[in-house]
C-alpha cells in the first residue's frame, strides 16, 4: 500500500477514507524538522494551508510523488522546488468560496451595521438610548471595491449587488463576464471609489503589503478594508495608523500578520476593528470539501504507481 505522512488532523471520515488506501503515518507536529524525519518513506503528503512544505521537507522524501493541501492557497508550499522534483502539489480551490463569502458579506454588514454594539448598549439598559440617533449605512448606498475577483472575490461581488451595491473589482488578469452588474477598473480606482475595499488576492511577491500606507492614504475618508485573503496582503503597522487616526472608517479582518496577533496589539483596542481567528473557511461544508483532498490524493497516486518519471532521481 502507499504510505501517505498526514501533517495535520483531518475529520474522522476523511481519515477513514485515507487509511482505507493508504498506510497513514501521523505526524506529532507539523514543523519542517518533524516533516523531514517522517516523510522519507512516504509516497505523498496531505497537509494544511499552515503546513510548511519547504524545500528540505520535499528533498527529504525520495518516494514523494504528491503533496495534498487541504484549502485554497499554497504559499506555505515550495511550488517551484516541487516542480524541480516531478512532484504534484495539488488543492481545493473551490471548497471554500461560499464559506469565505458569506463570512466576508457577514463582516461588511456588521461593519455598516453596528449590532454587537448596540446590543450591548440595549443589555446594558440604554434601551432608549441606543434608539436615538441613526447609525450605519445601507450596503446598497455603496460602492464595493472587489480586488481579485476570481472564484472567492466573484462571489462576494455577487451577493453584494444582490443586496443593491455597486460592483467595481480589478484583476490582474481578464475575468468575466460576470452574471451581475461589476465594472472592471483600475487599482487606483479602488482605494479611491469605495466605500468598502475588500481583498480576494492569493500571496505571492506581487500581493504582499499591497495594500500598504501609500494605498491607505488614497482611500476614500471612512472606507472600510475587508481582508479574507492572506494577513500579509496588508501591512499591519499602516492600516493600525490609519484606524488610530480615523482615516479610516473601520477594518474587518479574518487573517493578518503576523498570525495570530500577540496579546496587547494594539488592533483588538480599536472599537471599529473587527478581528477574526481565521475562520472564513471553516463551516462544515467548507472543511468537508477541503478534506476531499485525501481523495484527490490517492487518486493520482494510482494514475502514478507504474508511472517511474513523477520520481525524480535528483533529490538529495
């Protein structure tokens, strides 16, 4: 049978299917070091969005055909080094689009919308006044600034002009048409337009600190950043500047950088800051879907068992 190093836990039933065609090794941790002592005799590799497949882990197993990652991105993967191998590296890229849209429509609203606020104010007895002066927008009174609009950002762009928004988005690639009102415009035009800047870009070279305190400064007074992508798309130290100083109007954040943020960071004392443990993608259906990945995984096992060149005779 093939031996497939398992980083991190998965669901019962997905490791049931896993060890149903497979002998699982189960690693202690999910370190490179431990990686390395583990995966020599291992034919793939499932792991987390969190796992670091780096270069030394993929040397390290010779019989390494596969790496599985359970999510969307694989920034924490050496691709380039996995090439060089002859080693697939494969992922779920659609398992967590709705999940990770709902949560992003879920921040935007509770940003327009102060509800944890005033109904602390109505527990706390200021029935009356919580009542007295109006509060918030309407998201159909916004303009919604959608950067990357491929399978996740697309579907936010969709439930946004479902509730009566305006769509703006930029792509660095030509996408659409799109069966929603969503007009394509440059970056500029984003941080400048909208009321509601939200991110749906993978992290590479390009997209790290993208948005940083030259693009915070071009954001329209009051706008709100949306972050559901990866922390390190924004540069912590310029956005925590612009929320101190209410340039902004209020930030909702499911990652950041570093992750998780140290106790005391000044992010959790700004009341219009709204900080998720990275937990977009994680309903049930959204982790089924990514866990799915064990099935991908044995299935290209098969299609390489007598295929001798996915081995590459060069690592060392």
């Amino acid at each position: 049978m093939f031996r497939v190093l398992l980083a991190e836990p998965l669901d019962p039933e997905s490791e049931a299917r896993l060890a149903a065609g497979a002998v699982v090794v189960r690693a202690p941790a999910c370190d490179a070091l431990t990686l390395c002592r583990l995966i020599g005799d291992c034919d793939a590799l499932v792991a987390r969005t969190s796992t670091p497949v780096t270069r030394a882990v993929l040397q390290s197993g010779p019989r390494l055909r596969v790496v599985g990652v359970a999510g969307v991105g694989v920034d924490r993967v050496d691709v380039k080094a996995a090439a060089e191998l002859g080693i697939a590296v494969l992922s779920t890229p659609a398992a967590a689009t709705d999940a990770v849209a709902d949560l992003t429509l879920a921040l935007i609203l509770h940003q327009l919308r102060p509800v944890g606020r005033l109904a602390a104010a109505y527990r706390a007895g200021a029935f009356h006044a919580a009542r007295e002066h109006p509060h918030g927008r309407e998201l159909a009174s916004c303009v919604v600034g959608i950067v990357g609009m491929g399978r996740i950002g697309s579907a936010v762009g969709r439930r946004s002009a479902a509730c009566g928004a305006r769509v703006i988005y930029n792509d660095i690639v030509p996408v659409g048409p799109f069966d929603f009102a969503a007009t394509p415009v440059e970056k500029g035009e984003i941080w400048e337009r909208s009321d509601i800047v939200s991110l749906h870009v993978p992290l590479t070279e390009a997209t790290r600190r993208l948005v940083d305190a030259a693009a915070l400064s071009r954001f329209k007074p009051g706008a709100i950043l949306v972050n559901t992508s990866r922390g390190a798309v924004v540069d912590t130290a310029a956005l925590t500047a612009a929320l101190q100083t209410k340039r902004l109007g209020g930030a909702a954040l499911d990652v950041v950088d570093p992750e998780p943020l140290p106790a005391g960071h000044p992010l959790f004392a700004i009341d219009a800051c709204v900080l998720t443990p990275h937990i977009a993608a994680r309903t049930h259906e959204g982790l089924r879907r990514m866990f799915g990945i064990v099935d991908a995984v044995l299935a290209r096992l098969r299609e390489t068992e007598t295929d001798t060149s996915a081995r590459s005779p060069e690592r060392k």
